[in-house]
C-alpha cells in the first residue's frame, strides 16, 4: 500500500471517530427519476456473483484495523445483494487492481466494483451500471470569511484561489471562472496550508477530498465548503459505477433496479452519511 492511500485511509479513520457533523443541510443527488420504470431480471437462481475489488481505494475498499475488507463498495454490494434476496450467493474477493480485468475475464467473478474507469476504451470491454458515487468539484473558504456565497455570479473576480496544478480542477477553475486569481500548487498539502493560512481566498478541489481535510485535525476547523457542487462529466468523469462483463445484461439490469431501490428506501444516503460525515454535496 503507498504512502498516499495509507495517508488517506489514516485521515479517513480519524474523521469517523472524531467528527459528528450530517448531512442535514446538504443531501446527496438524486440519480434516478422515482417515476423512471426498469425491469428487474431474476436472478435468484444464479449459482453465485462474485464482486472483485481492491484493499487500496478507501474509503471504499480497504483492509480495517480488524484485517477485514470493508468500506462503502463493500457495504454497498452488501445491500445490493440483500435487495436482490441474494446474499447467500454473493462473494467478494479482493486482488491487485491490474489483475481484476483478467480474473473477470476468466470468469474468476462476475463483477468489478474498484473504481474502474467509465471511458470509451473500457464499454468496449464491459456493461456499466448507472453511477452510484460522483465526484463534484466544489470551492472551500475560511470559516471566518466575508464572502457573500449566496451571490450569483459566485464572488471570486480577482480572488485568488488555490487549485492543484496540470489538474482537471485546474482546467474547470480557468474555464467557468475566468476571472478568478488561479494559485496552482503542486502538492495538495501546501495547498491547504496557505487555506489554513490566509494566504489565498478560497480552495477549488475535489470535495470529497477536502471533506477528509475539512473534517480531521489538520485543518484545525478553520474552513468550510462554499456555494454548490459542480459535476462536470467531460472534466470529471461520469463517477463510480459496477462493471461485468460484454453479454451479462441481466446482471447490470439486476444492479441497477436494486440501486435505484436502495436509493428510494435511503440506504445510500445513510452510506454516505457512513463513510463521509462531512457533507460534500
């Protein structure tokens, strides 16, 4: 495991146990119309499905301080299983991410849940679920600030605003806020010492990142997150969905009636709420 992911899955764990705040002001998106009909294949007969995943992408795959593979895939294949009266069938095995396209080609599983990215390259090769996880980029300030984020156009004319350098963040800040003070720096973590600092006006980041920043001790409260999320698919990404492989249709159709499921009897809200105390929607 490399020093990033360890760094990350420490602050992680610190933030679950010491921070308490909710989703009460800020809820999740919505990914399904209530009134959008799917078919929901049977499945109940299938011998088994076998989810592939990673121990090196927290806060959703990794190995606890118990040695036990958890995290918000794991959970979340959890409730899939169950809402599809699956769960006797349901398997999880973890491998290096490079191996989990062959080992779903050797019908080692019937299903990577790693983050494996959603491009042209990659639906020439497997079906796609619909996302279940976004990744929105969103601005973070002093807590103490005199920014009025209620405004439109957003206050950032000529305020400098720090943002990770040759980064997507990067791109999006130029193009939507033009007239905003760009301040790129090279290392995330200089980047919020000069937040923490006062040394810049505000943050434009990926906010799930920052919510672990936000939230842990480095920080020291002194920020939070300003005006709206920005999803932004052709910057971005299209987010974290459930690959199988070519053919398996009535798999895919399967896991995405049961996400649209969970999503309407808020199991994933209560997810999120799990694995990301601070809100970054």
């Amino acid at each position: 495991m490399n020093k990033n992911i360890i760094l990350i899955l420490s602050a992680f764990l610190l933030m679950l146990h010491t921070n308490s705040r909710s989703y009460a002001e800020s809820q999740p998106p919505k990914y399904w119309d209530r009134e959008e009909p799917l078919q929901r294949p049977e499945i109940r007969n299938i011998a088994r499905l076998r989810f592939l995943t990673t121990v090196d992408f927290p806060p959703f795959n990794y190995v606890d301080s118990g040695q036990r593979l958890s995290g918000f895939n794991i959970d979340l294949i959890r409730s899939i299983c169950a809402e599809l009266e699956i769960s006797a069938k349901c398997e999880v095995q973890a491998l290096p991410f490079k191996e989990l396209g062959q080992a779903l080609e050797t019908k080692q599983g019937e299903a990577i849940i790693a983050g494996l990215a959603t491009n042209p390259e990659t639906r020439s090769k497997y079906l796609f679920s619909r996302p279940y996880f976004r990744f929105p980029a969103r601005f973070a300030v002093q807590a103490t600030g005199s920014m009025d984020w209620s405004k439109s156009p957003l206050p950032v004319d000529g305020k400098s605003v720090g943002v990770l350098a040759n980064s997507a963040h990067e791109r999006m800040l130029r193009s939507y806020f033009p007239t905003a003070k760009a301040v790129t720096y090279d290392r995330e973590s200089w980047m919020y010492d000069d937040m923490k600092s006062g040394n810049i006006d505000a943050l434009f980041y990926d906010a799930v990142r920052m919510s672990f920043w936000i939230g842990g001790n480095a920080s020291a409260n002194c920020c939070s997150f300003a005006g709206g999320q920005y999803l932004a698919d052709d910057h971005l990404g299209t987010g974290l969905a459930i690959a199988v492989a070519l053919g398996k249709s009535d798999i895919i159709e399967a896991m995405n009636s049961a996400l649209k499921s969970l999503e309407e009897k808020g199991v994933m809200s209560e997810l999120y709420l799990r694995y990301f105390p601070v809100a970054f929607y």
